[in-house]
C-alpha cells in the first residue's frame, strides 16, 4: 500500500498478490483482571462479567488461608451488587459438585454430593498456625447463554485443578468439578470465598475465552 497505515494496523493479503492495511482482529483469549494483596477478605466477588462475548473465564489463584481447617467454596452470580448474600448471590439448592483428593504419601478421598447450596472445592487446609498453608486454583468457569438449548440446565459448571500445602508439610492436590442446574437462571458473575475466616495473602488472574 503507498499508505503508512494507521497506529497499530497489519498488512492483509487477498491471495492474488494485494495488500492491504487493516485493524490487528483482537485475540479470542483475553486476560480481563488481575490482582495481588496481603490484605484479608473472604470473599472475591466478580460481577458483569460478559458472558455475551466470552463462553467461559479461566481463573487462577494461590491463597493462604486466615482461619485454619478452612476450605474454598464457589457460588455463581447474577445482578451487580456487592452484597456477600442476597438477591445477586446464587444460593439455591442446585448445585452438584465432586472432587478427588491426594495428600501425603497413599492417602486418597473423594467427595461427590448434589442438592447443595454452593460448591465446595476441597477438604479443610491445615488445622495448627502456619503462614506456609495454602492453596493454588487453577478454575475453568463456563456460563451459559439464554440463546443456547436447554442453557441454563446444562452449562453452567466448572472444572478445576488444585495444589497446596498443609501443616505437616504435605504437598496435597487433586480435581473436582462443580455445576448449577438453575431452570431460568442465567449467572453473570461468581464468587470465591471462604466457608469460615477469609482469604488472606492472595494473588490472582482472570482470563476470558470468546464464544
């Protein structure tokens, strides 16, 4: 082209010799949120996010535990509010979730249950004072769209991986996956959070994939 183009433009070929200048298509996966604090807080509340342009959110997190024999729970979201419980707060009896469990040397348990209220992700961390417990989440989180057959009923779930370590020193791990069959309900948001204490020294990401 005898054009320079614009700021941040590529060159496109048409196939038969042409170029062009256009906009850089912007990337299917996108990272949306990130943060690092040492501060306290049991619960990580993501709200509107845009589930119209993206299908699923990959979230990951290292935490350590303020409260010992503590453990993750998840929950989905609709609405904007800030509010821990409530109206925006998803908290059903319609969740259903399992998970295996391998810590210390040939111990294994798994969990499955259905008609709860949130997803629980793990089995308690720890259970004497040790800034060395925690967690690391490595979350795919997929929402469903009213456009989509039987959505509601069928894809609001999410899997994960997990890795921590506890007071003894064991390095635990394991996987689960957890789901929402809410009829009518479509989330717009999640939260993480503590099933007693907070959250305290914690680091996280979240990545959105477009539909």
């Amino acid at each position: 082209p005898v054009a320079d183009g614009s700021a941040g433009q590529v060159l496109q070929t048409d196939g038969s010799g042409n170029l062009s200048w256009v906009d850089n298509p912007s990337p299917d996966y996108v990272k949306l949120q990130s943060a690092s604090a040492a501060s306290a807080a049991q619960y990580l509340v993501f709200n509107n996010l845009d589930v119209a342009t993206y299908k699923y959110f990959d979230f990951n997190i290292s935490y350590v535990p303020a409260t010992d024999n503590s453990y993750a729970r998840f929950r989905f979201r609709t609405g904007t509010g800030s509010a821990t419980s409530g109206s925006d707060v998803i908290d059903a009896a319609n969740y259903g979730y399992s998970w295996t469990h391998h810590w210390g040397t040939n111990n294994f348990g798994e969990i499955a249950k259905t008609s709860q209220v949130s997803i629980q992700l793990t089995d308690n961390v720890g259970n004497v004072s040790d800034d060395g417990e925690g967690m690391s989440f490595n979350m795919r989180i997929n929402f469903a769209a009213s456009s989509e057959s039987h959505a509601a009923n069928l894809q609001n779930f999410i899997t994960y991986q997990y890795a921590g370590r506890d007071q003894d020193n064991n390095i635990s791990q394991g996987s689960g996956r957890g789901a929402f069959h809410g009829g009518s309900t479509y989330p717009t948001g999640f939260q993480f959070y503590m099933n007693t204490g907070t959250i305290a020294a914690h680091t996280y990401t979240l990545y959105g994939m477009k539909r």
